[in-house]
C-alpha cells in the first residue's frame, strides 16, 4: 500500500511510494548527471519495470502553481522481509535536510519489519559515510575480513563505468 509523507518543516515537500507518480524521465535525468555518479541513463521501460520491481521513495516538490516535480529518490532492493539494499538515493534540492528526512522515513518504516536483518549500501567513505553515521543509528562500516568473509561481487554489462 503507498504511503506519503508531508516534511515537517517545508510542507511542499511530500516523500511518497506511490508508483503512478514516478517521473522516469526525471529519474533518467538524474541518473545521467554528475551528482548521481554510479548511474546511467536507462531505456524508459527498463528504468519503470527497476522502480516498480522496488520498494522506492520519490521525493517531491509541489510548486505554487500546485505542478509536483520528481526532485530525488531512495530505491530499495527488497524481499519486504529480511534484507534490503538501499540503492539509486539521491536529492537535487540541496541545503533543506531532505537527505536526512528520507532516511529518517525509511528507518522508521524499516524498523516496523520485525525480521528485518540488515541494510546494506555502497557510498563513498569522505562523504557518505559520515552521512550515514549520523543519520543512521547503529550504521557502520561493514568489517567482514576480520570477521572471516568477504563480500564478492560479479559485474555485468549494465555496471556503471564508475565500478569497472
């Protein structure tokens, strides 16, 4: 069921999981520029079969004229049970906490998953990482050498430039 959330602080901005209010173009966009490195353009039935296959937030701006423009997105690759990935997070309108806020929504949604295990995300370890920390509780680097494991990874076709 989609859920949308209304920011305590700036009221036109609304947080939201409905899936008929995804910009696609908006998010391929995004997913083009500078500020969403790790991304790449992607065919437009191939970018809405990936958000509708995820647990996604959109956030929105809603302007004085009442249009509401797609302005960022947290994706969740997710069994809604146990495990899930957070993945393609970004928001254009800087400097109003938006980033935070989001976080904050989807902590309290994900803490309502009783089995939940973990969360896991790659982000950079100058920017991201202090990010997180301080918005995630109980947020840390994964250490899994000393632990014994290693995470592996496989690349395929569609990684972006910035993995290889």
């Amino acid at each position: 069921m989609a859920q949308d959330w209304t920011h305590p602080k700036y009221p036109d901005y609304i947080l939201s999981t409905r899936k008929e209010w995804f910009n696609v173009i908006a998010v391929n966009d995004a997913l083009d520029s500078d500020m969403v490195y790790w991304g790449t353009r992607l065919p437009v039935d191939v970018l809405r079969k990936m958000l509708d296959n995820s647990l996604t937030f959109g956030v929105y701006h809603t302007g004085p004229d009442g249009a509401r423009q797609q302005v960022g997105l947290a994706r969740l690759v997710t069994d809604e049970v146990s495990f899930a990935y957070l993945t393609d997070f970004y928001v254009l309108h800087q400097g109003k906490g938006l980033g935070t806020w989001v976080l904050q929504v989807m902590d309290e949604m994900l803490s309502t998953w009783p089995h939940l295990r973990r969360l896991m995300f790659i982000t950079d370890p100058k920017h991201g990482k202090p990010f997180y920390e301080t918005r995630l509780p109980r947020c840390h680097e994964l250490d899994l050498v000393s632990r014994g494991y290693t995470m592996m990874e496989k690349l395929y076709e569609g990684a972006p430039k910035v993995f290889l």
